[in-house]
C-alpha cells in the first residue's frame, strides 16, 4: 500500500510537462511553474496541490492518510502520508492536481490526440 518516493517520481514525470526540481530543498514537482508536489523533509509527506472541497472530503474520508497542518490552513494544499496512501488513490490525486495546471495542449496530449 505503501508509495515509495522513487514511485512519486515516476507517477509525478508521466505526467505531460511536468519538471522536477526542489522546493525547500526536497523534491518538487511543477507543471507551468505552478508547485503540484513536493516532499517534507520526512521523505514520508507530500504536501499535494488541491480545492478546498477535495481537501475536506479527504480528510474527512481518510484522517490517517489525508490531513493539514495550521501552516497549509490557507493553501489549497493537503498533505499525504506516503506510508499510508494506495498508489492508485495518488496516481489520481496527482493528476487532478496537474489538470488544474496545464496547458490544453498539455491536456490533449495526456488524452492521446
């Protein structure tokens, strides 16, 4: 059930125009320039791109994989126990993430046309 941070990696660069840099000197994934991603410093948190409502829904559904911290209070950000999370349930997070971020050239290519 566990994502490995070489997992995070590889979901993270399939999709299109995604670069890999840092972020507070962890691992960051952007698309456009806009943070959809990045490691704690744990290596064990991912602080992930979302809305408001997809926020509270998650961490209503699965405390013990989804929470925030007083800091991500004001960010749509939420943040996920890499431990804990199914690979599936991410894959899909993260590209709800990217889709909120790329461009319409971005998104036909991840459609296949």
């Amino acid at each position: 059930m566990a994502v490995s941070t070489k997992t995070l990696r590889k979901l993270a660069l399939a999709l299109p125009g995604v670069e890999e840099g840092t972020s507070y000197g962890t691992p960051a994934y952007r698309v456009r320039k806009k943070l959809i991603a990045r490691l704690w410093e744990d290596d064990e948190t991912l602080v992930l791109a979302t809305t408001w409502d997809e926020r509270a829904e998650l961490c209503e559904a699965a405390p013990e994989v989804f929470y925030f911290t007083d800091h991500y209070e004001n960010y749509e950000y939420v943040l996920v126990r890499l431990p804990e999370v199914a690979r599936k349930t991410l894959e899909a997070l993260l590209e709800s993430a990217w889709r909120r971020h790329a461009s319409k050239k971005q998104l036909a290519e991840r459609a296949g046309g």
